[in-house]
C-alpha cells in the first residue's frame, strides 16, 4: 500500500513542517510510501526560478537529513516529462466547472489580476501526482482534501471511460499532532511562506537565532506556566513545542518551571538538539553536491519506473499512442 505526501518549497523548512510531517514520514512510514519535494506546485503564484531552485534542494536535502528512506524521496519537476503527459489526459478527463469550483483556486484568485492559469488546473497535476504513483492513501489537511477528492473522481472516470488503470485513492486525516503557531503571532500558525520570519523557527536556522527568535516569543502578562490552549495561545504553543520536542505531552512538560524565561530557556535548547543533527546532516548535503545529486537521481529513477507502465497504459488506452 503507498502513501504520498508532499512538501512545497514555498520558503525554507519551519519547526512545524518538520514536527507536523516530516519526522512522522521518518517514523511512520512504511516501505511503499513516496515523499515528493513538490516544486512545480509552488510555479502557480509568482516565483523566482533561482530561488525556487534552491529551496526544492534543501527541502529534499532536509527530508533526507530528517532520516526518510532516500529510496522514498524524489523531487516532482524531475517527473516533470511524466507529470505533464498525465497532467493533459487528465485536464481531458476534468471540467472546467468542477476545476473552477475548487476553493483554493477561487480563494487565491479573488479579485487578483494575472492569476496564473495554472492555478486553476494544478489539481490536475496533483491528481497525476498522485494516480502516477498508484497511491491509496493521501494524508491531508482540510485544504488540500477537496483536490484529492477531485483525484477520486478524475482516477473512476478515467477508469470508467478508458478502461481500469487507476487505483482510487482516499484521503487521510494526517497523524495527529499539535500545530505549531508562529512565535510572534500565536493566533496564526508558523508557515514557511510567512514574510516575517521573526516568529518562525527554520530547521537550519543556526542555534543563536532559533534562541533569539524563541525569546522574543509573544506570551501574555500572567507568569504561571500552565497550559491553557484557549485563553493563553503563545505559552501553550511553547508548551507544546517543548513536548513535541521531547516527546511529552504539553500538559506536563513545564510542571517544574516557576518563570517564563525559564520555560524559554528549556524551549530554545530542546528546539536546538531536536534540530541540530538535521541541520548538521542536510548541510553536510547541501555542499556535498555529488551525494544530494546521487539521492536526487535515485530517487526520480524509482519514481519514474513505478509510474511507467500506469502511464504508457493511460496514454494507450486514452488513444495517445
Ligand atoms: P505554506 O506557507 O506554503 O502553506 P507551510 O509551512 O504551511 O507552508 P505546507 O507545505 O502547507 O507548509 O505543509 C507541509 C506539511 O507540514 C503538511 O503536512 C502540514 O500539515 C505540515 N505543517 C505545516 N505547518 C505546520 C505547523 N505549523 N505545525 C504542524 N505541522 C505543520
Ligand atoms: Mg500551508
């Protein structure tokens, strides 16, 4: 059974991507399950090329530092031949209703001038991400479980019309875990496409800012460390960094500390050695040009021969070739 999760180099990896996603795919993931840097989706708002360039290689850089099986990882655009060919059959295969009813699409297209087309079709291309692969199981957030519900439709149609060459996939409610809220704005999550990194901790920020950026955390004026989600949101999400950190859970994890600084202290250094073989692992990667290329190109050959055959079938039974 495969499981497919994406990550998009929409900036540099934060705490929660690592908390949230990627320490569970080194975890909990299982021998058939595929883990994409996914590039071309970060294509559909204004970009930097250069840029981009190089956060997908962190990005696969850290996932592999993080201990994902490398055989497990590849970056999309080196599918990208691949993507686009089922990208069109299944542009073919959707309607412009049902891609224009997507919320994301007209949530980022409200009332903006030069929206990207691509924004309105890259469901299709996360479609082909994921009926290429033959994944069963797509582990979501809320935002993103309307396009794999479009990719349900998309692979029973196509199966429908064409003949049987898609497994249907479901999505999955990821594993469970605390969302980390950004340091300085606790009523809104820590993201990586936030344009004030101040209140976001990034994997390879090196120890003296991560400590910085944790004490200037925004936390209220009371001065008892407890852990109350709902009326004390920057404490509790400092809390619940620490037992994310640790393995503990936010409740107990600062039963023993009298002081704010106190708690920002133990904060900072558990970020700092949760962090630390990662950043020292993905850098080590990162100049070490030949090894990343190696694990790159290993990993798109994998992905390439598994996605083979359910393409040159789609294509042949789509009248293609
Ligand atoms: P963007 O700003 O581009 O939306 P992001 O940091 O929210 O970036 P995503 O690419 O949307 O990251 O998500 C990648 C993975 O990281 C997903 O599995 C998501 O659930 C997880 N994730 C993202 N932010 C957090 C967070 N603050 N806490 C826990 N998990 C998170
Ligand atoms: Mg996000």
């Amino acid at each position: 059974m495969t499981r497919l999760s994406a990550i998009t180099p929409s900036g540099h990896v934060q705490l929660g991507n690592y908390l949230g996603a990627i320490r569970q795919w080194a975890l909990h993931g299982g021998p058939g399950d595929l883990y994409f840097v996914s590039d071309l989706h970060a294509m559909t708002t204004p970009h930097n090329p250069s840029r981009l360039r190089s956060l997908a290689r962190e990005q696969l850089a850290i996932v592999i530092a993080a201990g994902v099986p490398p055989e497990s990882v590849f970056v999309q655009s080196d599918l990208v031949r691949e993507l686009g060919a089922l990208t069109w059959l299944l542009e073919c295969t959707c309607s412009y209703d049902e891609a224009s009813r997507m919320t994301q699409f007209k949530e980022k297209s409200d009332g903006r001038a030069g929206v990207r087309l691509s924004l309105l079709t890259y469901p299709a291309l996360m479609a082909a991400d994921i009926l290429s692969q033959g994944a069963a199981e797509v582990p979501v957030g809320a935002d993103q479980a309307q396009h794999v519900e479009l990719a349900r439709t998309l692979a029973r149609r196509f199966n429908g019309v064409y003949g049987e060459i898609f497994v249907v996939p479901d999505a999955v409610l990821p594993p469970s875990g605390a969302r980390i809220r950004d340091l300085c704005d606790p009523t809104r999550k820590m993201a990586k496409s936030t344009q004030n990194s101040a209140g976001v901790v990034f994997v390879l920020d090196p120890p003296d800012l991560v400590r910085r950026k944790i004490k200037r955390a925004v936390t209220d004026n009371m001065s008892t460390v407890e852990y109350r989600p709902a009326e004390r949101t920057g404490v509790a999400n400092l809390l619940e960094i620490l037992a994310g950190c640790e393995g503990s859970e936010p409740e107990h994890a600062g039963e023993s500390m009298r002081s704010y600084a106190e708690l920002k202290d133990a904060v900072a250094e558990a970020v700092i050695e949760t962090l630390r073989p990662i950043r020292e692992r993905a850098e080590q990667l990162l100049s070490d040009v030949d090894e990343l290329r190696l694990v790159r190109e290993g990993g798109a050959e994998r992905a390439r021969q598994r996605c083979a055959y359910r393409l040159d079938a789609a294509l042949r039974l789509a009248g293609a070739s």
